[in-house]
C-alpha cells in the first residue's frame, strides 16, 4: 500500500516538471520586448533596492555600533562625574578645613597679638616706679589677657605698696585662682593680712607657700615676722632660723631675729644678728638703727649714737632715725643734742606727733616748761585722740607744778596747785579714750599721785 503510494507522487511530481518546463519555454516566446523592458527594469531597480538596503543596513550597524559606543563614552563619562562629585566633595572638605585653619589662625594671631600687647603693658609697668602707674598698666594687661596671673599679682604689690591691702588681697585671690602652685602668690597675700595686723591669716599663707615650696626662705622669714607681731618670738625664732639655713647670706633674717631678741630683752644676741645683718649688707640702715636700740636698752648710749649715726649717714631723709637718736641724748642727758635731733626730724615729718612729744621731754630734761608745754601742745593738736600725749602734758603740768612747790618763794601757793590740777584733768580725759593696759596702770598710779599733792 505504501508502494503504490508513493508511485502515484512519483508520477504527479514528473508530470509537473514537464509542465514548467512548458511554461518556462511557452512564456519567454509569449512575451514581447517592452515586457521584457520593463521586468529588466525592474529586476534593476530591485537590485538598487537590495544594494541601498544593504547600504541601510551597514549604516545601521554603524550607527548601533556608535550608539554602543556613545553608551560605552556616556557610562564612561557618568563614572567620571560620579569621580568629579567625590573630588569636588573632598575638595570642598578640604576647602572648610582650610577656612577653619584660617579662622583658627586668625583667631590665634589675634590671640597672640593680645598676648604681646599684654606683655608689653607688664613689662613697662614693672619698670616704673609709681604705683598708680603700675596699677593703670597691670590693669590694661589683664584687660587684653584676663588669665595673666602674674598681672594681677603684680597689680596686688602695687596696691600692697599703696596701703590699699583688701584690693591687694582681690588681685592676689585672682591669681592663686590662675595657678594655685605659684607659692610667691600666697606669700604675698600673706603680706598683705600682715600688714592689716590678720596675723593668723596670714601665717595660714605662708604655710600654704612653704606647702609649694619647702625651700622658700622668704615666706619663713615673713612667718617669722607674723609670729614676731604676735609676740610669739620662739616661734618667730624658730622661722628666722630656717629661712637662714636655707639662705645663709639673708641680712633680712638676721635682722628680724635680732628684732625678735630684742623683744626678748635678750640684747647681747640681739646686738650679735644686727652685726652680722651689717657683715651681709653695709649700706643696711635698718641694721645700725636697731643695734643702736638695742645699745640703747643697755645704757651704751655712745654705742648707739655712733648707730644711729650711721643710719642717718645712709639714708639721710629717714626722719625715724632722728627720733631714735634724739631718745638717746635724751637718756644720756645731753638735751640740746636732742632737741636738735627733733627739731631735724621734724623738718622732714611737720605732722609727726612723736617728735614733738620728744621735744617736750628734751625741754622737759632742762627744766624748760613752757617749751616743754608749748611742743606736748602741738603733739596734741596734731593727735588729739592719742591718750598717751595728753599724759605727756600730765607729767609736764605735774613737774612744774612740783618745782614750783619747791620754789615757792617764786611762785604763789595756788599757782603750783593749779598744775597739778590741770595735769589730773589730762588723766582723766586720757582714760576716756581708752588707753592700753600698760599706760592704764601708768595714769592710775598719776592719778593718785595727783590727788595726794592736792591733799597736801
């Protein structure tokens, strides 16, 4: 069956192939020379078709292989802007880290520049020598650079040197607020509660300042002398001691604790430490002074006039000099020497009390009492409220009083009695502005003598 099948396809294809064969003879012979014109034409302009096609579809190849190209550059071109914003990112960083470095530096130029200016107003106001002066430059110092702790310790020496101890105080609380190692800061404020008689505050200062530095010599001579105030002279000994172990050639040391044996009444050793305060330091005018008051207390008074004098040749303008060795002329008896010391000093102090209480005495000792009465007046008029001159008058008005008992061939019975009078009327106004204790028992001991002679 299949056979026959597939004779019967054998036939049909072989009849068909006969039959274009036919055609393909029959239909050339049909056609006549326009038609074959016209299919040439047509078979041409199907080529030219075919070839701009081609054309086509090279250019096409071209242009997809640009536009993959194009892409490739485009994504080339993306990660290089994508680069571009990361560099100008960083730059950018790089650019507000500059500015701030700029701000930074300018900001620490202008620091700078304050600072130097500061140092400059420090510097001139340590080589001047007013103290309102040093007070207006350490003042601009601090304005510039508000943490100058040495600025404002500076500030507090000069008003430490002024008297004005609580704004000393102020600058010196300031500075130890800057830097509490700074041991010279508490040893300053130290000075200043010294000077305001705050003997315990101070000594707390100087314990703080030898805290700092065990070694500070100066702060344990400065103890010393807030001990020495407080009448604590072992005490004060003991610290002199030390501050000369640790600075054998400190003059100043020497002479306090001369000072301190002094007040002990131990003069020898008094008189031993102002010699060797005077080995260190010649030209100590201190030194002399106290040695010759120290002979003085001893009855040497030609020892301590030749002191006294030459304290006085080293500084000349010190009126206290004069007032020392006037006291001892007058313990020796020469009065008119001593009128001359007074007089002198009080050329160079008018408005110093004590030199015409001096004086007094000195006429006092010659029995000159008007002269005497005229110079107690003046030391009163000068300090009305000091009791211890109105007790001076006492005794003068006392002793004329008596001499003119004793003379009364001279003078008038009453007349004698209305000294004594006066000289009690002195010694009571006296207690009523409240004495210290010692000249307390001197007016009690007056008083009573007074009325006796009164009695009498």
């Amino acid at each position: 069956m299949y056979d026959r099948y597939t004779t019967l396809i054998t036939i049909i294809i072989a009849v068909m192939g006969v039959f274009v064969a036919i055609v393909g003879v029959v239909v050339p012979l049909m056609m006549n020379n326009d038609t074959k014109k016209k299919i040439e034409q047509h078979e041409g302009a199907i080529k030219e078709s075919s070839r701009k096609i081609d054309n086509h579809e090279k250019e096409l190849s071209s242009y997809n292989e640009t536009i993959k190209a194009s892409k490739k550059t485009l994504l080339d071109y993306d990660k290089k802007l994508v680069d571009y914003d990361d560099k100008l990112k960083l730059h950018e960083d790089q650019f507000n880290i500059l500015k701030d470095e700029i701000e930074k530096s300018k900001s620490d130029a202008q620091r700078y520049a304050r600072r130097s200016l500061a140092s400059a107003y420090f510097s001139q106001a340590f080589n001047v020598e007013d103290f309102d002066k040093k007070i207006e430059l350490y003042t601009k110092a601090i304005k510039l650079n508000p943490n100058y702790a040495v600025a404002y310790n500076n500030r507090g020496n000069a008003y430490l040197n002024k008297g004005e101890y609580d704004k000393a105080i102020q600058d010196y609380n300031e500075a130890i607020k800057l830097n509490s190692k700074d041991a010279s800061f508490y040893n300053n404020r130290g000075l200043a509660y010294l000077n305001k008689e705050d003997y315990d505050k101070a000594i707390q200062n100087y314990d703080e300042a030898i805290k700092l530095n065990p070694k500070y010599a100066v702060a344990y001579n400065n103890r010393g002398n807030a001990y020495l105030n407080k009448g604590e002279y072992d005490k004060a000994i003991q610290n002199y001691d030390e501050a000369i172990r640790l600075t054998p050639n400190y003059a100043v040391a020497y002479l306090y604790r001369g000072l301190a044996y002094s007040d002990k009444e131990e003069y020898g050793k008094a008189i031993w430490n102002y010699d060797e305060a005077i080995k260190l330091n010649p030209n100590y005018a201190d030194a002399y002074l106290l040695r010759g008051n120290a002979y003085s207390n001893i009855g040497e008074y030609d020892k301590a006039i030749l002191s006294f004098a030459e304290a006085i040749k080293l500084n000349p303008k010190d009126s206290d000099f004069y007032m020392f060795q006037g006291n001892t002329y007058s313990k020796k008896g020469d009065y008119d020497k001593a009128i001359d010391c007074f007089k002198e000093g009080i050329k160079l102090s008018p408005d110093d009390a004590d030199f015409y209480n001096g004086l007094c005495y000195a006429y006092l000792g010659k029995k000159d009492f008007p002269a005497a009465l005229e110079a107690v007046n003046k030391a009163i008029e000068l300090a009305p409220t000091d009791p211890e001159y109105l007790d001076s008058r006492a005794d003068v008005l006392m002793e004329w009083g008596k001499y003119k008992k004793e003379h009364l061939d001279e003078y008038l019975d009453i007349d004698w009695k209305n000294n004594i009078r006066s000289a009690l009327s002195d010694v009571e106004k006296a207690f009523s502005l409240n004495p210290y204790e010692e000249l307390k028992k001197i007016l009690e001991d007056k008083r009573a003598e007074c009325k006796q002679l009164l009695v009498e």
